[in-house]
C-alpha cells in the first residue's frame, strides 16, 4: 500500500493496480538520469522546445541521416512536417468513417473465431484487433495474409530488443535482424509498395513512396508504427478487460454508458495502467529555471509515468483507485501523461482508444462471455513496460 491512499475516506489503502507490484520491482531508468515524479514538472519538460527524445532507441538513431529513421526520433521542424503529413490518418473523422469498419470487421472475425473455438487467448485476439487496424493505417495490406503480416512483425521487433554482449553473440543476433528483416521486406512491405506506385492510398506507405523515401527509411517507418500501434495496444486491450472481468459494476457501467462514458472508463485505466511507465528526453541546451531543477546540456531527464499520472495535486484522492469520474472532477485530460505530451504525443491515441472501446463493447456482449485463466503480468525491460500473458476468454458456442 502507498501511503498516499491513506486519506481515502471510504476505500482507505484501496490500490487497484494490476501491474503496480511488477513496475515497481522492474522500473530502471537511464543511469544518470534525474527523475521527474509531479504532473506539472513532466508537463513543462515534455512541451518544452529545449529537449529532444532519449532513451535507448533515441540514443542509436542517427539523426545525421533524417530520411533513414522515423520521425518518433526527430525534432523540430522536420519532426512537426513529417507528421503533419501523416495527421489526417489519425482524425476524428477519420477514424469513424474509415477505420471503425476495420475494427468491426475485424471483430466480425474474432467473435467468429472465438465462438467456434469455445475459448482463446485474450492477447491472440487483442493482437488481431491492433496489427488489422495499423495494418491500413500504415498501408501494409498486400501480405498474403494479415496473420502471416502479424507474426514476421512481432519476429522482428522481439529480436530488436536489446542487443548482447560479446562479439559472436552480437554476431548471431545481426544476422537473425537481417534475415527476419528481410523477410518483412520481401513479403509485406515490397508487395506495398509496388501497388502504391500503381495506385496511391491514403496511408503512410504511399506518402513514404511520394515523398521518395530510402529502403532503411521506409523499414524504419513501418517498424516504429508496429511497435507503437500493434504492441502496446494489444497489452491496453487485455488490461482494460482483465480490470472489467474483475468488476461487475465496472463491466456493467461500460456496456450502459454512451461512447463518452466508455471512453472515460478506458482513460482512466490508462492513468493507473499505463503500458509504458517511463519516457527519457535530454536536454539540447542549458535550462537553468525549470521545475524539475536546473539542467546542463546533455542532462537527461527520466519521466516516471505512473508517479506523474497519480500525483494527487492532479489527480485528487484516492490516486490509486478507478474512478471513471476523476478527470471530468479534476479538469484534465483523461489519460494524464499515459500517451504524453507536446509535439511527440502519440499521435495514434485516439485510434488506440476507439478499436479498444469496439473490441470490449462487442466481447463482453457475447453470451455467457467469461474469463478462464487471468493473465501472468510479465515485465519488458526494453520498453519498460508491462506483457500481458495466459489470459483465456470463453464464450457460449453461436
């Protein structure tokens, strides 16, 4: 128990987190960092024009080379143009009239699946949603199938993961990157890219085809969108639904309450659930008067995620509780700090909130839906954030 859920006045000690305990034992910010842990010093930092992205995906982008990296990793100018290009993608409009039919088409197929089946993995399922959805988004549609697209994507981005230690180990994990790459390349994003150059889509692969992007860049680029739209939207799924099973009154909120009910219901799981607990930025000149204290050049900054979100000058009481409520009663966006801030706020936020709120407004509308098997909350140190694994849903047979 934090002792800051002592003053809660009806639910005293009340902690709802499920992966609270994991993070906490698992969080390791950059050495040498200084940590930031209020709302208003992460605020000032990540709208700050002084700092640029760190961390150790930051860190190995050589940004000599803009056209060759995504623009998560860039700043300033070229940052704001790249994706103001892409903007459109992630609309409001945009996302009703085009991608809720992705969603509900993929839906279509996942309450099929799991209907035939009787049960299945909570997370197969939630990766199904995240990898069709950012699929058209990005434009990777001409693999021969979204499965086979699905899994070469997560081969890829599980062997970039770190990088070992010794010269034959290290040997060994470049050639397995390059094969696997490879392989992504020849059959997802080269067979994309020949049909925009014969056709253009509004996606991100006919801008990169456009805009003449290299071989590296456009790898790069569809990547960085994988691991951004596909990864952390699978574990925001399973979480959210791991916390409805739990409550019957939260379930029950959700399945009666309008869309703007809903989505405040998953915003405020994201506050105390957030699937990456920790952001770096280094400052790119000396800040001598901000919040966090003064900083030299090169000074890094480590944004604790999860202290930022329940710090209670923003969050109000009981910070470790879910209150569906509590952003509306404390005039703040609901999510807190879980998808940022500033100009590197994740630009597909909005889409992870509207195929997460389709896919547990449709599963939990099943008959006789049901979890079987409560997921194991496994720790990614890469990303410094939570997995979660084994979860089984079951449903009555259609």
């Amino acid at each position: 128990m934090n002792a800051t859920t002592a003053g809660c006045p009806v639910h005293q000690g009340r902690d709802d987190r499920k992966s609270g305990k994991v993070a906490d034992a698992n969080l390791t910010p950059q050495p040498g960092s200084k940590i930031i842990k209020t709302y208003s010093a992460a605020r000032e930092i990540y709208r700050s024009p002084k700092v640029r992205q760190a961390g150790a995906s930051a860190e190995t982008a050589d940004l000599s080379k803009p056209d060759e990296i995504s623009f998560f990793f860039l700043d300033g100018e070229l940052h704001r143009k790249r994706r103001t290009a892409v903007a459109g993608l992630f609309a409001p409009k945009t996302i009703v009239e085009r991608h809720h039919k992705v969603m509900h088409r993929t839906m279509d197929s996942i309450v099929e699946k799991l209907q035939n089946r009787g049960s299945a993995p909570l997370d197969e399922l939630s990766w199904q949603m995240a990898v069709d959805v950012a699929a058209d988004i990005v434009g990777l549609t001409d693999s021969e199938s979204n499965e086979a697209l699905a899994n070469r994507v997560k081969d890829v981005l599980d062997n970039s993961m770190g990088q070992p230690e010794g010269w034959l180990a290290n040997l060994i994990f470049k050639a397995k990157a390059a094969i696997r790459v490879g392989r992504f390349y020849k059959n997802d994003l080269a067979p994309a890219i020949a049909a925009r150059k014969k056709e253009p889509k509004k996606d991100v692969i006919s801008y990169m085809v456009q805009e003449n992007y290299s071989r590296k860049g456009m790898i790069m680029e569809c990547l960085s969108y994988g691991g951004a739209g596909m990864m952390t939207t699978r574990e925001f799924i399973v979480m959210c639904a791991w916390h409805m099973f739990d409550s019957d009154a939260l379930r029950e909120r959700f399945l009666k309450g309008d869309e703007a009910e809903q989505f405040a219901i998953l915003e405020e799981i994201l506050r105390l659930e957030p699937v990456a607990s920790l952001n770096h930025r280094k400052a790119a000149e000396p800040m001598p008067d901000v919040e966090a204290g003064p900083l030299e050049e090169g000074d890094v900054v480590c944004i604790d995620i999860r202290s930022v979100n329940t710090d209670e000058a923003i969050a109000g009481a009981c910070p470790f509780e879910i209150d569906p409520d509590r952003a509306r009663r404390m005039n703040v966006v609901g999510s807190y700090m879980s998808f940022g801030q500033g100009p590197h706020r994740c630009p597909g936020a909005q889409v992870a909130l509207h195929e997460t709120r389709i896919f547990l407004d449709r599963m939990f509308r099943l008959p006789g839906i049901r979890l079987e098997s409560e997921p194991e909350v496994l720790w990614n140190p890469h990303i410094q954030g939570y997995e979660l694994r084994g979860a089984v849903v079951a449903c009555d047979p259609a």
